[in-house]
C-alpha cells in the first residue's frame, strides 16, 4: 500500500508538472549528480549490487537523454570557476561526476556520454585503477557472498556482531553491519580484519570472483577519455580511506599521492577532489587545510542538496543517483524535491 500511494503521488507531482515549480525556485542553484558504475547485466541473484550503485546502463542513457533534452549539463569546472570568480551559475546547470573508477565508466558508460555529447568527471582511487587493488567494500562483498556458515560472529574494538546468516536477505544485513564498522577502521586494520575473515571461514578468493562491475579502468582508457575532451579526472585518495579518521600524516600522504599519480598518467592538472564516503566527520577543516596546500580548488561530498554560490567550496554538495530510481524518482530528483524527504528537507532546500 505504501509504495502504491508513493507512485500516486509521484504521478500527480509529474502530471502537474510541480518539479518545473520547484526547479525553478531553485533556478540560481547547480547541480552535481553522483554516479559509481555501470551495468549491462539484470541483477538477477539479488547480491551482485548491495548498494545499488551500478547503474543499469539503458537507466543512465535514459537519464542523460533527459538531461541533455531539458537541462544545461556542462563540465563540473565551470560550477568551480563561477563559485571562484562569484559569478552565476549558467541557467538550468547540472553536472556529472562518477566516483571510484569503475571499468564500466568506459566500457558502457563512456558511449552514451559520447552519443549525446555530455560531459563528466570520474574521481580516480588510484590504488584500485594503478594498482588493480580491488576496493576494500568489493571484497567484503564477495567475502560474504561465499560464506558457507549459518553464524556469523566478529568482535573489533568494542563492535560485535553474532548473525545469522540462512538467507541473502540476512547476508546483505550482514554486509551493511560490517562496512558500518570498517570504514571506520585504519585501512592496514582493515586489510587485516577482513583477511582474518578470510582465513577463519576458509574462503578462497579469487580474481574470478569479482564481478565485471568489480573491475577498475586502465590508464588506456583514462587517457582515450580524456582525448575526447568530454571527461575530465579528479582526486578521490588512493586506497579510499576515510580521512577524517586518518593522522594528518596519513591524510596528507593520500591526496598528495593520488594527486602525484593521477598527474604524472595522464600528462593533466589534478585539481578537483572527491571525499570517500563524503558524509560530515568524514573530512575535517584540517583535510580541507591539506587540499588547499596541495593544489585543490575544491572537493565534494555525499551530502545531498543543491550547489548555491554560499556553499563552501572544499564541501560542495551532491545528488546521489540510485539503481533503484526510476525515470520519474530522477526527474523529480532534478528538481530538488526527493520523494522519500521529509517536508522540512524539501523546504530547506528551496530557501534564497
């Protein structure tokens, strides 16, 4: 019944074209969309994607369709440069930033960008697409995807989880539990926990185990991206650590070398950033501090809302953009009103 009133009322949003009223009220904002990866394939053993952050390829192409139909989509610098210079924003402003490096930004994703002539940044891991290092929430994926136990039991600093686990339903309650805990986590404690998980359940890991979704790009492909002078790269640290947790050591050694890596494979200036996880308390002023002294000109979050010329520009701001979302959800997404926020949400954004 719920869902059934949900699509109701998204259809009488739609139908009396209340995301024009509310995206013109918000007309002197931009907006950044957030993407990871790209899917060809139906999600059919309810696992592949936890999250929902691979998209469904004919999803995206029906998105950017609708964007490059309805919206002005243009290369994130240009927001950057009007923040700086406190100019505004060009009518009707979104642009598109993919986050971690996913292979599927070029195998799938890069051709509907060039079919409709649509810009986008894609923030580089480095560690994943230099090193082929899978990302840390990959492995814990596919760790729990081959768990052959019906009890599930870690203890770590005071966190402790004792689940069962009969079904994927629980196994995904499990996934979600185990990231909430280890993105807090140093990442060479990290490493080690999860390869003590490994080794107490004896799984065997292998490449083959990573979906095509999994994979990381090649510096081949970053560099025939960047040629079409559609796609530009960022900053996204190089192991995907959450920095707020980090010695400033630690933090400074993760831009800086990113940054250092991404510059020196690609011939280009590196100078957007991208926080992982990007939640408030994932990033510090002292993480700002460390991108302004390295050379940034501007990072972005996961917090979700509108880019106006009094955001602050090392924490601007971003719409996630979900597998689960249909065209309509997305539509009214572009309009600032999301249909699962709360009226006060929906008010604080269309505040001048």
């Amino acid at each position: 019944m719920g869902k059934l009133l949900k699509n109701i009322g998204l259809s009488l949003f739609l139908f009396f074209r209340l995301h024009q009223l509310f995206r013109y009220l918000n007309k002197d904002k931009a907006l950044i969309l957030m993407y990871h990866g790209f899917t060809d394939k139906s999600n059919s053993n309810g696992f592949k994607d936890i999250e929902n952050i691979h998209l469904d390829i004919n999803k995206f192409e029906s998105q950017v369709k609708y964007l490059t139909s309805h919206f002005n989509v243009i290369h994130l610098e240009t927001i950057v440069d009007c923040l700086e210079k406190k100019k505004p924003f060009p009518p009707r402003s979104v642009a598109i930033t993919i986050d971690d490096g996913y292979e599927s930004n070029y195998n799938l994703a890069f051709g509907v960008l060039k079919k409709y002539n649509c810009p986008a940044i894609i923030f580089l891991t480095t560690d994943f697409v230099n090193e082929n290092k899978m990302l840390w929430t990959d492995r814990l994926s596919v760790l729990i995807k081959k768990l052959h136990t019906t009890e599930f039991v870690f203890s770590n600093n005071g966190h402790s989880i004792n689940e069962k686990i009969n079904t994927k339903k629980d196994k995904i309650f499990l996934y979600k539990k185990l990231k909430k805990i280890l993105k807090n986590v140093d990442q060479v404690e990290r490493d080690k926990l999860l390869d003590n998980m490994i080794k107490k359940h004896a799984l065997e890991i292998r490449p083959s185990d990573f979906l095509e979704t999994n994979l990381p790009l090649n510096w081949e492909q970053v560099k025939e991206m960047l040629q079409s002078k559609l796609i530009t790269f960022g900053g996204h640290t190089c192991s995907h650590p959450i920095l707020g947790k980090l010695s400033d050591e630690k933090a400074f050694v993760e831009i800086s070398e990113s940054k250092k890596i991404i510059e020196q494979k690609t011939g280009e200036k590196c100078d957007i950033f991208c926080y992982p996880n990007g939640q408030p308390g994932d990033y510090t002023e002292t993480t700002k501090k460390i991108l302004r002294d390295t050379g940034f000109r501007c990072s972005l979050t996961t917090v979700q809302s509108f880019v106006t010329s009094k955001s602050d520009i090392f924490e601007l701001e971003r719409i996630y953009v979900s597998n689960k979302d249909t065209l309509p959800q997305f539509i009214m997404s572009l309009s600032g009103m999301r249909f699962k926020n709360k009226i006060s949400y929906l008010l604080n954004l269309i505040k001048v």
